[in-house]
C-alpha cells in the first residue's frame, strides 16, 4: 500500500486524460472508451480508500461501477451501430438529426 | 520496496497507454492501449489487495466491454474515417477544464500536507495480513448491506441489455 | 469462392451473391480444366481415343470406358461375349462402390468430419489394388476395349472381388454407425438443398441426384446394358430431395451395388473375350447415341462416324455437368457453408464438367 | 549488506517459488504443446487406419521439434495492408493470455503454481477468455476477408459459449462454496463425491462449452478448412501462426484443468475415503511400472535398432517414474511424499482423458453450421445452465433448511434440468421445423448463363 495520495494522483491523471478525449475527440467510440477510462479513474479512488478503511463497501461500489460501465457501453454501442447503419458515420458532430 | 515498483510500473503504463489512446487516429488503436489501460489499473487493483475487483475488471471490462467495442469498431468499418479529422476544436475547453480540475486536486494534496499524522501522503492501511479474504468480505457487502444496489444493478443491466437489444435490432 | 478454394474439388470457381451469409444467387465459371476432349477425338481413332474418356471422370474411369466401347460396338454393330460383359458388369460396379467412397470421404470432409475419409479410401484402395492387378492401372484403368475386353481376368479375380464384397459389408456398416444417425450430420444435411422431381427433369439432373428426389430411374434397369438384365437389385429412392436423402441413396446404392458383384462372380460364364472385331475399326457412316448409368449419373456418348477410321464428331453428355446446374436453385436461401454441402451432395469431378 | 541488492535478494527469497514456476510454465508448456500435437496426429492416425507422422526420430517423436524449427525460420509474412502494430501483437496477445492463465491452476496438492489467490478458478477462466482479444485482433489487422469472417465468427461463437460455460461453472462453485482452488478440491474430498455425479448436467454443459471455446470440432467454425481457409489465421505463418497454435493448445490444457479441479476431484484419487481402497495409492507406481515392463516386452520385437533402444529409453524412464512414485510409498519417512506425487499423477490422468475426449470428438464428428451452433448456445446450452444454476440453488437450500438427502435433492434438481433440456430440445426442433417451412428460395433470374457452351 501506497500513501493514498499516489492513487488520487493516478486516478487524477486518468480522469483528466479520459475527460480531454470525451471533450476532443470526434469518433464517438473514441468519446465512449474515454468515459470508460473516466469510470475506471473513479473505481481506482473507491478501491484505495477502500483498502485504507479496510472497509469492503468501496469495492461493492467499485462493482457497481464496473456493472454500470457495462450497461452502457452496451447501450452506447447499441445506439451507434443504430445511428451507422441509418447515416453510415460515427462522428459526433455529424449527428445532428435534430437540427431538421 | 516492491510494492513501489509495482505501483509505478502500473502507473505509468496506465498513463502512458491513456495518453496514447486518446491522441491515435485509428480508433482500434484507441482500443488496444485501452485495453492496456485496463490492465494497468487491475494491476493497481491487484497491489490494493482487491482481488475480486482485479478479476471482475479482467472479465467484465477486458473480455467482455472491450470485445463489444471492438466487435463494433470492426462492423463499423473507418477506412474512410481514419484520414477524417479526429479533433473537434474545443482544444481549449479541454485545456480549462483539466486545469481547473489539476488545480483542485493539486491545492488538495498540498493543503493535506499541513496535517500532521494523517496526510494523503502519508500510508495509514490496514495491514495486509489482517485484511479478511477479499471474495468472502465482498460477497457480506453486496449481499448484506447492499442488497437494494444489488439488487438495482442488476435490473439496470437487465434493462441495458434489452435495450442494446431493441437498438441494434434491424427494423424489419 | 474462388478456384482454389479448398472444399470445391477442383477448380470450380462460383460467383456468391450474398446477403450476409445468405446466398441469394450463385454463377459457376468453370472451364479451368478444359481440355478439348471431344475435338481430341475426331483426330483419334476409335481405339486410340478409348484412354481418354477415362481422363474426364478420373475417379470413375471403368464407368466412362464401358460407355465408349459400348457405344462405339453399338455403332460397329458387333457385341461383346457373355464373358466380357459379365467382367465388364463387375468392373463397373467395383468402380461405382469406388467413385461413392471417394463422394462419401469427401462429402464428409466438406462437412467437418475427418475420419470417414480414411475409412472409405482405406476400402478404395482394395477396389483399386483389384484394378491394378486386372489391367495395370489403378486410376485411369483403360480396362475394356472396344468389343470386348482388353485382359482376361486374372487368376483369383473372382476370389478378390468376393472378398472384398465380404469385407465391405461391415465397412458400410461403419459409415453407417459415424454418420447416418448422427444429429449434426443430420442437421447439416437434411432440408439443405432440396430438389423436387420437377427440378431435377427439368434441369436434366440425373442418377443419384434424381433418384433421391423420388423419381425411380436407373438406366440399369430402363434400358439394360452390359449383363445387368441378368442381376437383380433394387434401385433406391429418396423422397424429399435434400442432401441427406442423396446420401442415404448412394449408400443403399454401394450396397446394391455390393450384391450385384456377388451374383455376378457366382457364374462368370466362360469363352472368349473379344468379339469379332477388325484390328482397324471402320464403322459404317452413320450415328449413334448410347448412354449408361455412371456412378454420377447417365453418362452418354453421341458418335457421328462418317466411314472412316475416325469419328467425326462426339459429344459427351457427362453427369456432372449437367448435375452442377442444379446448384443455383439448390443452394438458393442457404448458408455460405451450405454451399460446400451442397457442391459436395452434386458430386460433381471438374475433369468431367470441364472435359 | 549492500542496500541497493537486499532488496533484490529480498525479492528473489520470496518468490523464488513463483519466479521458477513462471520459467517453467514458458519453457515447458510449448513443449507439451508441441508433444500435444503429435498425440493428436498419432491417436487420428490410429482410428483412421494410418500411421501419422512416422519420418522424424522413431515413430515421429521429434516431429514437434521439427515442425517448430520450421515455424521459426519460416519466413515472417506480413500482408501489404496489415496493421502492423497489431499484427504483431495480436498473436502475442492470445498465447500470453493462456499462458498467464496456466499460473493460477494447481497440478496437484502440492504443485501449486502462483500462491492460491482468493479468486483462483475466476482468475483462470478470466485471463484465459482474454485470448479471445488476440483472435478479433488478428483477424481485423490481416485486413484479409477470410480472417475477418472468422474472427467475427470465433467472437461470436466464444461469447456465446463462456456465458453457457460461465454459468456451468457456477454450478460446481455453489457447492465448493469458494473459488480457492485448493478448497474446491478440499470440498470435494469432505463431499466424498467428486462433484461431476453432483451436477452432471453442469458438467455436460462445460464440457460442451469448453470445446467451443478451444474451437475444436465439432465447433472449429472460426477456422472451418472447408470454408473459410483458415478463419483468422488465414493471414499468418511462422513463429505468430506458431503463437496461436500454442494459445490453443495450451487453452485446452487450462480447460481440461479448470473442469478437472472443479468437477472431477481434481488430484482425489478415485473413492479417497473408502479405506479398502487404498490400495489405489498404490497405483500410479504400479500403472508406470507395468508400462515400463510393456515397453521392454515389446522392445525385443522391434524391427530396427534405433527403435529397440527407443523401447528401452522409454522403459527406463517408466521406471525412474515408477521408482519415485513407488519408494515413498514403502519408506516410512517419505510417505510426506506421497500425496503430492499420487495427487499430481491424478491430475495429469484426468487431465489427459478430458483432452483425450476432445481429441475423440474430432475425429468422430461432423461439423455444426454457424447458425446452428449459435441456436445450440443461446436457446439450449445457455438457459440449460440458468436453469442449473437454479435447480443447484435450490437443492442446496433444500437440504442446508430441509433436512433433505443430498443425493435425493441432487437428483430432483437433475430431474428438473433434464425436464428443462427436453423442453428446450423440442422448442428447437419446433422453432428448426417452421424455419425450413417458411424459408422458400428466393428466386432471382441468374445474370449470365454460365452453361453456354
């Protein structure tokens, strides 16, 4: 175990990265792996507190986090392979049906 | 010693690869130093002593998110989108929102500087020989005390899972 | 799926059209075999272009000779003796149980299953060592000739071929137990490229294709050739025309075909083995059309003689060629992997299609 | 001390263990791998009526080696519009997973590889799935048709599969209770009962589903030769094909242990607790040594020499097996000895009758059809095992709260799964029987005529 705030750190790190490639990057898969890494980001914070409470509630939730991430890549990805198949793109500022 | 190693071993690759799965054209790129990410941070999870979490990350995220992503990249074909720009150009919006939230993580790691005894830098852990069995102590917590979040994961996934079903579906 | 596709046997290349894996269309483009076997003929004479009928379809060699000599004795009007034609019965039939374990072997390779391939070469092999020790060949045997046969039967022909009659009753037996009631061979072959008997007159398909959509039509039987009106067997029939009833009629035929060699070693009757004929073959003008029921299907031979020593004009109606046309309707609607079943049940060899 | 080494030192004392294992399981497994791939080629050749490889060292015993040799100076193709990076990786990818996957499995009481971490069994059956990653990559960086096809195929298919195969495994674990591997085997031995007669129906379905993640036949679609050439290794050669190769010969070596850890009693041997049995400890001296004997009987009966003395190398070390195995078990103080070589000698026997089965199937049985295989999967094998999964629950409530026999609640709840199965079997032929009706061929007039002529 390291002193907690070396996780903070990391965990910073990588939200930071994730958030820069949600706001940046056009591909929307780009945009949903970034949110992914955001969650992970957060489920590092949850698991080290966790171990220095020696409390196992941080990693029920770190799990929930993991089951959430999985509920919505599975819906994101669904949507995408809807929106391709109707506009044959993945970019996210071409997706302006409701512009009409 | 070890534990120091290992820590910024893992550190970097997950940073390392992030970085670079942000700024690749190819978006299966993107994914491969995700999932690399990924790993890194079930390394870390590993070293936290968390392992239920560290073999629910290889599962669910690795072999299980991580091929949706890249079953649906390889459907969605990019050749053409590859040589597309890649970049919106809210370049600075991006840059003032990690300042702003360096700046806040930064003045708190310094300010916990000023508390003697308890700092974030300082380690304070439970030892780890005194930990109770990981799979064991989880299953009391989602099974005890978070039933009703169980519970409510669960049918969130439900509901996930049918409607990726509707929304991918062919409209017939 | 192009020529080299591993599962087409040959060099049969098909054009897919596809909707997703399903095929909504397929155009064979064949003809990367071609040889000219019928413009070869017309500057052969009668007897030196016997050896090339065997080179069409190369795994049932015997087959394609005895419908030459047959048809070409039909046009010289002579007839081999009861002797030559009762060999010649027992080669052919030798040779259908061969051509349907190299079908059955490959078939069964197509659609996943290893192991029937080794068995049914493992019984080819005797048919073939019978071949080599009759005439000398094993695969392109030349073994008749025209009015009769080329070789008197050797001393324990009927000896070999009765034992191998024996034997193989219990190696269809095995065939039998790997794969007729097993459920994913079963899965994979019924239902799957049904033909009707409309279809199949329609497209001219004929022997075990047509047979196993329940139309009951052997030439064997329709129009006896060779001693085969001294035998009895049965002709088996299918009824729904799909992949599975072809099998299941190819394997009743193997065994038919079995009994057939047996009834025929118990009295090969003696005498000469070649008829009257001249050393130079000169037909009278004139034409004739004869066909036989190869293991593929009818095999026939349309010969226009115009008095000399070479014939004018032939054409061959070979089996597989006019079997492969059925493919497009059969696999219409299917799996991509439904079209290897499918090309695999036609049993169709390139050397003949393409000639 | 000098302070920058003791750390070192310190490191090495504590896993030195673990280290040598590691090297171990690199340095070994491709060879068994390799000796693997020649058992399967012989044993096909035996039930084919052939010989197999005969050319390389006696009876082709050093044709492994000489067929790696050959993939490691094969010349490394890479196709013009690969993506190289990932090219490379991929291949890399699937082996690691499966070797990684190695080290959480216990050949035997006593040969444990990594420490017995608390998620055992999820670790290996987590990393191994990993190798599913370097299949879809491959087939995506060869940019080839065939490869793509196959490796969407094979993701669908190995998807489908460890759910079913999942949720198989959960079955045992309800009644280990735990995912420690040494306790599962422990569980069984309190048990009495190796856990297959407990829930055979689980172990059916992750016999089934182990076979299709390992793409063997009858489930080999992702590199179906008929079909599509070579699925995604169509486009690699070389020491990256060798590398796949590996992955799944080693996947079927963690398969094979994963089942027998959870469902065959692991390194039990046969009735551990009935005491007149126990003349079964002294079996794997007695098997060895009988072998051994064999081999000398037929050595004086080989043609050639090299062969003799083939007979005779392999006798010999029969016995060496044999006197290690057997020598504890007579000297008093070596009898500490014993479980930990009985119990790794039964490992390894169930292990290879479990690979021996799968090799059995392949030679017996056809090929499914893609759709096919995935009806199988998603409308008998998966609700099969929820309805397992279930049924176990239940049986175990029934007798933890009820007071039931163990063997009565274990056999309603196979009752009830057997009820479920038939019920699922005749949907399907229900469902198989309106499809072949209501699909009639689609007619479209053929652009060309390719007959002309």
């Amino acid at each position: 175990m390291m002193p907690i705030g070396y996780y903070l750190f990391l965990s910073m790190a990588l939200f930071l990265i994730g958030a820069i490639g949600v706001i940046t990057r056009r591909n929307v898969i780009v945009v949903l792996m970034s949110i992914e890494l955001v969650l992970n980001a957060a489920n590092i914070n949850l698991v080290a507190f966790s171990r220095i409470f020696g409390d196992v509630a941080g990693q029920v939730f770190a799990l929930f986090i993991i089951a959430d991430a999985a509920a919505e890549a599975a819906v994101g990805l669904g949507i995408i392979i809807a929106f391709f198949r109707n506009r044959e793109t993945v970019l996210e500022d071409e997706m302006d049906l409701l512009k009409w | 010693m070890l534990d120091k190693i290992i820590f910024f071993f893992f550190a970097g690759v997950a940073i390392l690869s992030a970085a670079m799965m942000v700024t690749r054209r190819n978006a299966m790129h993107s994914a491969v130093f995700l999932i690399t990410t990924l790993l890194a941070t079930a390394g870390i999870f590993l070293q936290l002593r968390a392992e239920f979490i560290f073999i629910a990350q290889v599962i669910v995220y690795v072999a299980g998110i991580m091929v949706l992503f890249i079953f649906v990249i390889m459907l969605v074909s990019l050749d053409v989108a590859v040589h597309e720009m890649q970049f919106s150009r809210q370049k600075w919006v991006a840059l003032f929102v990690t300042l702003a939230l360096a700046l806040e993580v930064g003045v708190m790691l310094w300010s916990s500087r000023q508390v003697p005894g308890q700092g974030f830098l300082l380690p304070n852990a439970v030892p780890a020989g005194k930990l109770p069995p990981n799979t064991e102590a989880l299953a009391h917590g989602l099974f005890d005390a978070y039933l009703l979040p169980f519970e409510i994961a669960s049918v969130l996934l439900l509901v996930a899972m049918v409607g990726a079903v509707v929304m991918a579906k062919k409209r017939t | 799926m192009g020529p080299q596709h591993p599962s087409t046997h040959g060099v049969l290349r098909v054009k897919l059209k596809l909707d997703g894996e399903r095929v909504r269309g397929t155009e064979c483009v064949i003809g990367y075999l071609h040889r000219g076997v019928e413009k070869i003929a017309e500057n052969r004479t009668y007897q030196q272009f016997a050896p090339y009928v065997d080179r069409m379809d190369y795994v049932a060699a015997v087959s394609n000779g005895l419908g030459y000599c047959e048809a070409v004795e039909k046009l010289l009007n002579v007839e081999a003796p009861p002797r030559a034609k009762v060999i010649r019965t027992i080669m052919t039939e030798l040779q259908r149980i061969a051509s349907h374990l190299v079908w059955l072997g490959t078939h069964a390779l197509d659609i996943g299953a290893l192991t029937p391939l080794f068995y049914c070469f493992r019984e080819r092999e005797e048919i073939l060592k019978i071949f080599e020790k009759y005439c000398g060949a094993r695969l392109t045997t030349h073994a008749f000739r025209i009015g009769g046969l080329q070789y008197e039967a050797y001393d324990s022909f009927e000896k070999d071929v009765e034992r191998f009659c024996k034997d193989f009753e219990r190696h269809i037996q095995e065939y039998v137990d790997l794969l007729t009631g097993n459920s994913i061979w079963i899965g994979r072959t019924r239902n799957v490229g049904v033909l009707s008997a409309e279809d199949c007159i329609a497209l001219g398909a004929s022997g075990p294709v047509l047979r196993a959509s329940g139309v009951k039509w052997d030439l064997r039987k329709a129009q006896p050739y060779a001693a085969y009106d001294q035998y009895k067997f049965e002709i088996p029939v299918g009824v729904n025309g799909d992949t599975y009833d072809r099998y299941m009629v190819r394997m009743e035929e193997m065994r038919q075909s079995r009994l057939i060699c047996l009834q025929a070693i118990e009295n090969i009757p003696a005498g000469a083995i070649l008829g009257k004929v001249g050393k130079v073959l000169k037909p009278p003008a004139g034409e004739i059309y004869h066909s036989i029921e190869a293991p593929k299907g009818i095999l026939g031979y349309y010969i226009v003689s115009d008095g000399t020593t070479q014939p004018y004009r032939v054409r061959i109606r070979p089996p597989s060629f006019i079997n492969l046309q059925a493919l497009d309707k059969m696999a219409r609607g299917h799996l991509v992997a439904d079209v290897v079943a499918i090309i695999g049940t036609l049993d169709i060899v390139l050397g003949e299609v393409d000639r | 001390m000098n302070p920058t080494i003791h750390p070192v030192l310190a490191f090495l004392q504590t896993w030195w263990v673990e280290l040598v294992c590691g090297v171990v399981i690199v340095a070994v497994v491709p060879l068994v791998a390799g000796y693997l791939v020649l058992l399967e080629r012989k044993l096909m050749a035996d039930m084919q009526a052939r010989l197999g490889p005969m050319r390389v060292g006696p009876h082709g015993l050093l044709q492994p080696i000489a067929d790696a040799l050959k993939l490691l100076i094969k010349e490394d193709i890479i196709p013009d519009h690969a993506d190289k990076m990932i090219f490379w990786l991929a291949p890399v990818a699937s082996m690691t997973a499966a070797l990684t996957a190695m080290g959480g499995i216990a050949f035997g009481p006593s040969f444990l590889v990594a420490r017995d971490i608390n998620v055992g069994l999820l670790f290996v059956v987590g990393v191994s799935s990993m190798g599913l990653l370097g299949i879809m990559l491959g087939g995506w960086a060869s940019n080839s048709h065939y490869s793509i096809m196959g490796s969407l195929r094979s993701t669908a298919q190995l998807v489908s599969y460890e759910t079913a195969g999942g949720l198989a495994l959960i079955s045992g674990l309800l009644l280990a209770g735990t995912l420690k591997i040494r306790a599962i085997v422990a569980a069984q031995e309190q048990y009495g009962v190796w856990f297959v007669f407990l829930v055979p129906v689980a172990f059916f379905i992750y016999l089934v589903a182990s076979i299709a993640e390992t793409n063997r036949a009858p489930f080999d679609l992702p590199e179906a030769e008929s079909e599509l050439v070579a699925g995604y290794m169509t486009e690699y050669s070389g020491f990256r094909w060798a590398c796949y190769f590996l992955g799944e010969y080693s996947n079927m070596i963690v398969v094979g242990a994963v089942a027998t850890t959870l469902f065959l009693g692991g390194w039990l041997r046969p009735f551990p607790h009935v005491r007149w049995m126990n003349w079964l400890d002294a079996v794997p001296a007695v098997f060895t040594a009988a072998v051994g004997a064999y081999c000398v009987y037929r050595a004086g009966k080989q043609p050639v020499r090299v062969q003799v003395w083939f007979m005779w190398g392999v006798a010999l070390m029969c016995f060496a097996v044999a006197l290690i195995l057997g020598v504890p078990l007579l000297a008093a103080p070596l009898k500490f000895m014993v479980p930990g070589l009985n119990g790794a000698f039964w490992f390894l026997l169930k292990i290879s009758g479990y690979i021996y089965l799968f090799m059995w199937l392949r030679f017996t049985l056809p090929r499914y059809r893609f759709d096919q295989l995935m009806h199988l999967g998603w409308y008998i094998l998966i609700p099969l095992a929820i309805v397992n999964v279930l049924a176990v629950g239940m049986a175990m409530i029934l007798e933890m709260q009820y007071g039931w026999n163990r063997w009565l609640a274990m056999l309603l709840t196979t009752m009830i799964t057997l009820a479920a199965a038939l019920y699922l079997l005749y949907l399907n032929d229900k469902r198989a029987a309106a499809a072949s009706l209501a699909a009639p061929p689609p007619e479209e007039p053929s652009t060309e005529d390719s007959y002309a002529g």
